[in-house]
C-alpha cells in the first residue's frame, strides 16, 4: 500500500508549525550572539502579570520562542512554578467547555492553536529583524 502525501493547505495545522519552527530556525540563524539582545527592551508584552515582578528583554523573549519551538518538535516539557500555576487557573476555568461537543471544542482549541503559532511566528520574525537593525545590517 503506497502512502499518499496530501499537499497541506495554507491553513493546515502541519504547516502552521513548520513556518513558525521555519522561522525559529531562522531566528537562531541569523542570531550569532543571543547575548546581544540582553537588556533590550521587548516592545511585546506576554504576561501582564510577569510584567509587574520584572521586564523581559530581547533575550527571554528569544529563550522562550526556542522553548516553545523545542515543545512542538519534541513535545511538552515541564513548566516552571509560575506557569504551571497559571495554566492550572485556565484549566479549571476551561473546564465547563468539556461539557460541549467534542467537534465544537476541538474546532475552538484549533482555532486558537492557529492564533497562537501565527502570533509567535510574527513574534519570532519581528525578533530577527530587531537583532538585524542592532548589529547594522539591513533587512
């Protein structure tokens, strides 16, 4: 029996997470001294609440795009005490969708999962160009 590979579709989930892990790698290409991107402000916030304990630079936001990245090629790792917190108060205010169809529930995860890998790609892209513009070079 011959596999048959389907060509992925511009919305396919598959090929929402190739462009982001695409521009990860490209991120980390161009990147040749993360340790430049310390203590440059990142315009983007992620978390008001980690906002107030402390202000994330450049560098956490490029640590934290190749985390991500590592989870969707390797799969969930651990998170740390304050996010496992904060995912466990989302989780319990999920927990009445559980009750719906199982189709509509799954349709609205992947309508975020999309929202989500589109808006760290962009995330990762704009990071690149940041670090472009500070070692001079042009886009």
């Amino acid at each position: 029996m011959q596999s048959v590979e389907t060509p992925f579709t511009r919305n396919s989930l598959h090929l929402a997470l190739r462009r982001y892990s695409s521009a990860v790698s490209d991120m980390e290409q161009t990147v040749l001294l993360p340790s430049m991107l310390l203590d440059v402000p990142s315009a983007e916030v992620w978390d008001h609440e980690a906002e107030e304990e402390t202000c994330r630079d450049l560098h956490d936001n490029y640590l934290t795009l190749k985390a991500i990245r590592n989870a969707v090629e390797c799969g969930l790792v651990s998170l740390d005490d304050h996010k496992a917190q904060t995912n466990t108060a989302l989780n319990k205010s999920l927990e009445p969708l559980l009750d719906t169809d199982p189709e509509a529930l799954f349709h609205f995860h992947l309508t975020g999962l999309f929202s989500v890998m589109s808006e760290l790609t962009k995330k990762t892209q704009s990071l690149r160009d940041k670090y472009m513009d500070l070692i001079g070079v042009a886009n």
